[in-house]
C-alpha cells in the first residue's frame, strides 16, 4: 500500500521498536502456547481414561472438560501465532511505515479471551475429578476406599491449572501489543 492513504480508523502506525517487538514475542508466545495446547490434547484423552481413576462415572465429564480447557488455549495460541501477519507498510497520519490492522486485531480479543475463560472450566473439572479421589467408597475396583495420589494424577490434575495460567498470560502479553494505546505507541516512539 506505499503510496496511499490509510483510514485511521482500520489501521494504527506502529513505531519500528513496538513492531519488533510484536513480531519477536507473538509468534514465540504463540507457538509456545500451540505446541503445550496440542500436547494436552492428546495427554489429557490418554491419561485421563487410563489413570486408577478412569472407573469413576464422572470421569467422562472431567476429561471432557480438561479437553474444552486444551481447545480454548490453542485458539489462543494459534492467535497469536499468526498475529504478526496483521502489520503492513503504509503511510498513516502519525507517519510512515508500520501499521496494525485493527480489524483482524480486534477479533483476536475473542481467541485471547478465551484461553482465559477457562477459569469457569476449572472449578466444574475440579469438581468432577476430585470428588472421587476424597469420597472413594470401598468396593472392587477400589478395595480401601481410597485413591492413591500417583504422577499420572498430579499431572492430570495441573494441566487444566497450567493451561489457565498460559491462557493469562498470552492475554496480558497480546493485549497491549494487539490493540496498543497511545501511551504505548509514543512509549516505544521515543
């Protein structure tokens, strides 16, 4: 687009030390949070019906939504993966060179977000899989009427916590540099 015009109302100028930094942290953020969303996709179907613990009728549900929790983080990671391709050259009012679309921008608020909506995933996936690890009713499968804390467990039990955590911080790190202020703008200007 050199040479023309852009609407300040679809684009914002980026200084050239902000679009480093958006092309540097995005895609490293992004990939990071794509490749631990994928792997959690496949770990959380594994151990989830594999663990002692698999014989437990809610343990459908809690696999389910430890699944829901791994799908809100990739789309969250794949964001910002692909988020550097919204900058362009072009000339604007605050100046020429780097611009962000805004509109692309604005609609990775949703993906952003949503790693961080997991937050109304954990206490329902809490609940449905801790329950039969505190209230074990002896019986054939379960002997002593209680479920011995293994690995395999723990893990399970942290990655939705690990997939929110992430979730929080692609939002606190993508935010800002997606939808930058003016502070933000003339901060990295100088």
């Amino acid at each position: 687009m050199p040479g023309h015009s852009i609407d300040s109302r679809a684009y914002v100028w980026l200084p050239p030390r902000l679009v480093a930094k958006l092309k540097r942290t995005l895609p490293l953020l992004g990939g990071l949070t794509t490749a631990l969303a994928l792997a959690m996709a496949v770990a959380v179907p594994v151990m989830g019906y594999r663990l002692p613990t698999s014989h437990s009728a809610t343990n459908g549900i809690s696999v389910m939504l430890a699944m829901f929790s791994a799908v809100l983080l990739l789309m969250s990671g794949v964001a910002l993966l692909f988020a550097p391709a919204w900058i362009e050259v072009g000339h604007h009012p605050g100046g020429t060179g780097h611009v962000l679309r805004l509109r692309p921008a604005s609609i990775s608020a949703g993906p952003l977000c949503g790693g961080c909506a997991s937050i109304v995933v954990l206490p329902l996936f809490y609940l449905f899989y801790a329950t039969p690890l505190t209230w074990s009713d002896p019986g054939p499968v379960n002997p002593h009427g209680y479920t011995q804390i293994t690995f395999g467990i723990f893990v399970y039990l942290v990655m939705p916590l690990i997939a929110f955590a992430l979730g929080v911080v692609d939002a606190v790190i993508g935010w800002p540099l997606l939808r930058p202020s003016q502070r933000t703008i003339q901060r990295y200007a100088r």
